[in-house]
C-alpha cells in the first residue's frame, strides 16, 4: 500500500483544484493512504472526503511558524513513498524537506527545490490549465491524461438545502441561478453596478440565490438591495453546501475565483466573467458547460498580473466595465 502526502496550503480555489491529483491517484492507487495538507479555513472542503486518510490544517493565521513546525511534526512520525509539494513557497518547501518521504516532489520554482527528489518546471502562460501543471508532479506515477477536480458533498445535502429555502428539494420545478459576486482581489471582481444590472436582466421566473464567505454578505445586500431581487446566502452555507448548491442551478455566474472551480469540480454550469486576467493563465472551466466573457475592447494593459490588484492600475478598469451583462447572460 502506497503513502502518499498531498501539500497545498494556498487559497480556497487552489485547494479544490488540487483535488485533481486525489482523484488521479486514488484510480491508479485505489488502496492507497493520502494524507493532505491545507490551510485553515479550506478543511471544509474534504469533510467526509471518501478516500482521505487525514486532513492537517495549517493555521498560517495565528502562530504561523510555530504551528507549521507542529505540522512538521505530525508529518514525521509516518514514512511517505511520495510527497507532493503543489505550491513554489519557502514554507511548503521546509515542510517537504522535513517530512519523511522516499520521493519529494515539487515545482523547479520552490527555494528549496534543489533538496526535492524531483523537480517538475513551472510555466504559467503557456496554454496549458492549472489542472494539467498539477499533472506534471505526478504523471510519471500515472499517466499525461489530464486529471479532474472533484468535491464530494452528501446525497442528501442539496436536498437539505433546497427545502431550507423554501424549493421542495432537488426535484423542484422552481429553475434558481447562483452568483458569486465577490473576489479577493478587486481586480478579478466585476463591479458592483455590473451585477446589479445582470440580475435586473435575468429571466423573472428565475430565482437568484447569491453566495459566497460571511465578509461577502454586504456586498450580496447592496446588490440585491439595488436590483430589486435575490436572496442572500453567503456566509450561511457550509463549502461542500456551496458545491451542492451550485451543481443543481441553471447555471452559475462568477468571477475568475473559487466559485469557478467549485463548479468544474462539482461539474455544474458556469459563467465566468474575467476582468484583469485572462484564461490564458490556467484558471478557465474545466467542463463542456463552462463558458467565459470578457471585455472585446483590446487593451494593452491586459493581463495586467497574474492575481490582480486591489485598484486598477491604470485607473480607468475598462477590462471590467466594458463587458455587457447582456453577453453574459446570453
């Protein structure tokens, strides 16, 4: 039986498309022990994961050193066949170094790389998607197909949820929408007044339900607030509820963030509108129902960073205002 260690303590969006990697091994290796690494905050991701063998939460919030060594530690006391280092960061680095494995992999980018057992080049820009960089660490353990995200909520949680807002279940007739209007950068986020708009153009018969995390719940009452419908669910929902949620809608609308992946990981319909940065960078849907809008002004400011920023750089943000809700919706 095979002892695999899986690290990826970045943000929410990495943490569900490193997924990826758990799926591919667990078919090549159906027996094997995966041990994950993630940051606090991103557990709620693999509650009830069917084939984690242990999750360890990194608090990089409160006594960030200190409890990486306490990590360290918990990783020591088993002996790994492979550990896979998904992140280029010093901190991931020590951890991989110190952790006892007979093969370290990780990114040529990584500080401490030149330690690794296997170094595996990292380019962003060349065509190819987040999920298949991902593939690099371990398609010499597998194969070069490209593997998948995948959550792995409850049956029963869409059901639970649909009845709490009043639907009836996952067999209601009542079509409902998500939107996730927030992002971490704003950048990434289409504005305010751009999402006000869309929902005042959506279909009457639809039902929109707005998500995302309880810093977002502001945010999600001014638009609905100013467009005159919707309902504010964010905050309120557990991640794996979030993804259950989304995979019944009549499709997703969201900006280039988590919410993205969490739709290919739970393989429902999405939207995804890309302001500052384009799909060029590995980040696009994964699946035959995802789509992208952006702006078809040409600009040579965009790309204008690989994460965004929390102004626009130039102060003008057209790669955002000038996409038209009516292209998204159609």
């Amino acid at each position: 039986m095979k002892k695999f260690l899986v690290i990826q303590t970045a943000f929410l969006g990495d943490a569900v498309l490193v997924t990826s990697i758990l799926e591919k091994l667990i078919s090549r290796y159906p027996d094997a022990l995966i041990d994950l690494v993630v940051r606090r905050g991103n557990e709620g991701l693999f509650v009830g994961h069917p084939f984690l063998n242990r999750i360890l939460v990194w608090d990089k919030r409160k006594g960030k050193t200190r409890d990486l060594f306490r990590i360290v530690g918990e990783l020591r006391k088993t002996e790994y066949d492979h550990i896979i280092n998904a992140q280029r960061f010093f901190s991931t680095g020590l951890m991989t170094v110190l952790a006892r494995g007979k093969e370290k992999i990780g990114y040529d980018k990584n500080p401490l790389s030149f330690l690794f057992t296997r170094k595996v080049k990292h380019v962003i820009g060349d065509g190819r998607h987040e999920v298949d960089r991902l593939n690099a660490l371990i398609e010499h353990l597998t194969d070069a197909t490209r593997p998948m995200p995948a959550l792995h909520p409850e049956p029963w949680e869409l059901d639970d949820l649909l009845s709490a807002i009043g639907f009836g279940g996952r067999k209601t007739s009542v079509p409902y929408i998500c939107a996730a209007p927030a992002s971490v950068w704003f950048t990434k986020q289409w504005p305010e007044a751009k999402w006000i708009e869309l929902m005042r153009a959506m279909p009457t018969e639809w039902e929109v339900l707005l998500i995302g995390a309880p810093g977002d719940a502001r945010l999600c009452d001014r638009i609905i607030h100013s467009a005159g419908r919707g309902r504010n669910l964010a905050g309120k929902l557990s991640l794996l509820g979030t993804a259950a949620l989304m995979e019944g809608a009549t499709m997703n609308y969201v900006n280039d963030s988590a919410p993205l992946h969490i739709a290919s990981a739970m393989n429902a319909p999405v939207t995804a509108i890309f302001c500052s940065t384009v799909p060029a960078f590995g980040f696009g849907p994964l699946r035959a129902n995802g789509r992208v809008v952006e702006t078809s002004v040409k600009l040579d400011c965009r790309p204008c960073g690989l994460h965004g920023y929390k102004a626009c750089p130039k102060g003008h943000f057209k790669c955002a205002l000038s996409i038209d809700p009516l292209a998204v919706i159609n």
